[in-house]
C-alpha cells in the first residue's frame, strides 16, 4: 500500500480540519509535520499551519509514516470522552505535582489549546487546572507536615513550591492556618518533635 507522505490538503480537507467537523472522521487523518503527531479531522487540538499539515487515508499509513496517533483525539482507536481524558491529566497532575507544571505544558503534552483544556477540565472537574493542582500540593503537604520532621521551607520545595513565603500564604488561605499552626494541631503525638525549631 503506498503512504502519502507528501499530500497536502484539500481546501475541503482543510475547512473540515479547521473547523474540527467530525463529519470528515474517518475519511482521512492528517499527520503534523512539525509535530510528527496524526488526528482525526475533528481534533480540537491547535490549529497547524496548513504547509505542515500531510494528508492519510488510513491510520496505519500515518503511522507507517512515522506520525504518532494525537492522544486526544485517539485516531488509531476510540475516542476518549471528556471525562476520561480530564481524569488522566489529573492523574498525571497527581503523578508530577512536585514538578513544575503550567497550563501551557499540560496543552503541549496532550496536543490541544490551553484555552480548550482549560475550558474542559474546568467543565468536568468542576476547578481549573491550576486550583487542582495547588490543591494537591496542598494535601500533600499536610501529609508531610503530620508525619515528618522537615522545615517548613524544604515541606514547600518538596510540593512544588520552593518560594517559602508563597507556600505559607497559600497553605494558610487553603487550610485556614499556617503550616506550623497545622504541624502543632495534627501531629502524630509519638512523633519527635525536632525540626520543629526550624519550621
């Protein structure tokens, strides 16, 4: 079976990209070059640029041709609704939290707009990305903060958080007390007490 490597679009094709019609689902895929990333027509993932934009019959060819399958869009299998997908970039959230992680990154891994993502994680999560995320440093922080020794500064730089005094501000707006307050109020009562001196 020959790949077409080097179609371009259609003006048909092209208006059925740019509008995400999933009508067009299943008559053709389109490949990424820049990307080396394949969707389906309906993809609401950023729009390329149409000189970069290589046209497939199937979705085999695509990958025969080198094009990783879009992992929204799951054009080499079913489509992953709304929920499913919000529910694993949470778990990656979860997964990564002491890790740097912005709204642009997230978009960027899962092949779609930040404002899209932003709009649907918001829909079915019910918080943005970002509060999701502070709210899982947060907790994890508590945790650290029951069953461990470590200065305040360093329980903050373990979350994701190394600004010392925007880790404070956020866990007392969060938790309604400070780190310390909490750390005195839940602590494990045959826990050592050292390192408390250098909260």
């Amino acid at each position: 079976m020959t790949v077409l490597t080097n179609e371009t679009p259609s003006d048909a094709q092209w208006t059925a990209i740019v509008g995400c019609d999933a009508a067009h689902d299943g008559a053709f895929y389109y490949g990424v070059s820049t990307t080396r990333i394949f969707c389906r027509p309906s993809c609401k993932s950023r729009e390329p640029m149409r000189e970069h934009v290589r046209i497939f019959n199937i979705a085999a060819d695509a990958a025969q041709a080198g094009f990783r399958p879009c992992k929204r869009c799951k054009p080499d299998g079913l489509r992953l609704p709304d929920e499913e997908w919000v529910d694993a970039i949470a778990e990656s959230i979860r997964a990564h939290y002491p890790e740097r992680i912005t709204l642009d990154a997230l978009a960027e891994q899962q092949h779609v707009s930040p404002y899209h993502l932003q709009r649907t994680f918001k829909r079915v999560w019910g918080e943005s990305p970002a509060d999701y995320l502070l709210r899982v440093r947060i907790e994890a922080a508590k945790t650290l903060l029951r069953e461990t020794a470590a200065a305040i500064a360093e329980v903050g730089g373990d979350v994701g958080m190394p600004n010392a005094a925007h880790f404070a501000t956020a866990f007392q707006k969060a938790a309604g007390c400070t780190p310390t307050q909490y750390r005195l109020a839940h602590r494990a009562p045959n826990h050592s007490r050292e390192g408390d001196r250098h909260a």
